[in-house]
C-alpha cells in the first residue's frame, strides 16, 4: 500500500512549533502505522512521538489503498 508519513515538529530549540521535519513515501503494509518507533533519529536529533494520526483512502477508479500517516513529535 503507498504510505506518505509527515514528521512534524511539536515543541524544540532547534525547530519551530509544527515545522515540518521530513516526509518519506514507501510501500508498507497496513500494519505499519504500529510498527512506528517510539524514538526517531533526525540529522543527530532524537525525537519522541507524541502523537500519530492515520487516514486510509480507497481509490477505487485506481483500484489503490492510500494511507498518510501524520507523526508529531518532541525534541528529546
């Protein structure tokens, strides 16, 4: 299934609040929203998840499952 999965920054120094940290897209299993770390490593940052948001589309003109994950996150 194609997953977006959007990082985005709650509270740090470095960042301001709701500051997009990256995106990836990859092809995942609908299992992956709970495979998600508590922990991510960003640029020699670590990051805890506060909070994760998941939104599954069925486009049945292209017969594809969608899915976007939204990650918020706190500098550690």
């Amino acid at each position: 299934m194609k997953t977006t999965v959007k990082y985005v920054v709650l509270k740090s120094l470095d960042y301001q609040l709701g500051t997009p940290l990256f995106q990836e897209e990859l092809d995942a299993d609908s299992l992956y929203f709970d495979q998600i770390p508590a922990v991510i490593q960003y640029q020699n940052h670590q990051f805890k998840v506060k909070s994760k948001e998941l939104k599954r589309v069925y486009l049945a003109e292209e017969n594809e499952d969608m899915q976007t994950i939204i990650v918020k996150v706190l500098a550690v």
